[in-house]
C-alpha cells in the first residue's frame, strides 16, 4: 500500500445506497484498517436533538455537539453516545427523517469533521460519507467515489426494508432517494461532489464483492 509516512488513508464518498459502507468494512477487515462510518456520526447528533427535543438548527445542539461524546467501539460496528450504545438508535425513521436538515448545519459540520480528522489522525483509516474525499481527508491516499443509479439503489434500499420485515413500494423508495440525493448535493456546506482525483466506481451491475476488489486492486496496486 502506498504510505503516508506510516499510515493510510482511504476516502471514499457516495449517495445512499451506493454500497459504501459495506465496501468500506470488508477493506477495513481485509487490510486491518480502522473503518469510520462518517454518516453514524451525523445520525447520533441527530439522536441527541431528539432525544433533548432541540431543533436542528438551534444554538443549543451545536453548544451540546461541542460538548458530547461521540466514540466507535468494535472497529466502527458500534458507536457510543456519553457511553451509550446507539447503534440502533441512531437507524429509525425518526433519526432518517431529521439527518440530513442537521447534517446541514456548518457549526454542527465543522465540529465532527475535527473530531473525524483527529480520528484520522490516530492510524491508517478507510472513512466514508459525503464529504470524505473533499473536506475532512482533501489529502488522503486513495479517494473513491462510489455510484449507482437511482432504480438500483432504490432496489437495494427495498431489499433491507423487506429483510427487516417493513413494507414499502419501489416507487415510494426511489422518490425518497431522490429526495435524499437533492438535499445531500445542494446543500451549501460541504455537498455532495466527486473530487477530481477521486477513482469512480459505477456499482449498479457489480456485486459488493467485485467492488472490494476493485478497490483492493487500486489499493494494493500502489504497495512500496
Ligand atoms: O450515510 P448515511 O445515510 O448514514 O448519512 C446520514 C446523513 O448524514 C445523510 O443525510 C448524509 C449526511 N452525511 C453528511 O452530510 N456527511 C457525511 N460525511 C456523511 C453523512
């Protein structure tokens, strides 16, 4: 793998569904890569305004986001809020619902892009989100940007719905995708993009396990 003095970092960035994260765990488990599910921290500051019924926007949570305690145990599977375990929490549609008008606060932004950096900074990392590859690791050693079309997506998003037990029609996904893609690439900080140096990997008609070697091959191919 290529260094950075002795350590690596792989970004990759995406729209929801484009199968990132669980790309990102098997490299993680296959490169012994410490793995930062960067959406779970967004999901957990979204979990804490609920939890202390504050607005998205009010002063309040950024003064408790400055404060809070947001950590990963199990390499990235599970995530502590003040030393809870909210890793399912942070799943429900009630957190789905609220995300993204949090994750579009800069105050709110700004103070877990530093905690992801220092993170970064603690040993070799394959981190994943929206703005991996552009803001919090601009520098890093191998950036991917990771796609599939919107009936795709909507597809696999359909599949985990039905595993979990919960109906919904394709049409209803696909527009919330839509809506969900709207609001992630327009937002003023930090949307959505494809870094120019970023490798795209169109995922629609690849299995999870031709995407890991994808990234694997490109990873490896750089080794010295
Ligand atoms: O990847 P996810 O669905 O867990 O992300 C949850 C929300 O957080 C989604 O609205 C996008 C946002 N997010 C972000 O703004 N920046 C990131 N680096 C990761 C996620």
């Amino acid at each position: 793998m290529k260094k950075t003095g002795s350590q690596v970092t792989i970004a990759i960035d995406g729209p929801a569904g484009s199968g990132k994260s669980t790309v990102a765990r098997r490299v993680a488990e296959k490169l012994g890569l410490l793995y930062l599910d960067s959406g779970a921290m967004y999901r957990a500051v979204t979990l804490l305004a609920l939890q202390e019924g504050l607005a998205a926007d009010s002063p309040k949570l950024i003064d408790r986001v400055e404060t809070c305690h947001i950590e990963f145990t199990d390499n990235g599977s599970t995530i502590l809020l003040n030393t809870e375990d909210v890793s399912a929490q942070i799943r429900t549609p009630a957190v789905n619902r609220l995300v993204a008008d949090v994750a579009k606060i800069p105050e709110i932004r700004r103070e877990i892009v530093k905690h992801q950096q220092r993170i970064g900074a603690e040993g070799s990392i394959i981190a994943e989100g929206r703005d991996l590859t552009t803001i919090v690791f601009p520098n890093a050693d191998f950036k991917f940007y990771l796609d599939a079309s919107v009936t795709e997506r909507a597809k696999r998003r359909l599949a985990e719905l039905h595993a979990q037990n919960e109906d919904a029609t394709l049409a209803a996904v696909e527009a919330e995708i839509r809506e969900r893609d709207e609001k992630d690439t327009t937002r003023e900080h930090s949307p959505l993009r494809t870094a120019p140096d970023a490798i795209v990997v169109d995922t629609t008609d690849k299995t999870i396990e031709e995407v890991v070697d994808l990234l694997m091959t490109r990873v490896c191919a750089n080794e010295g």
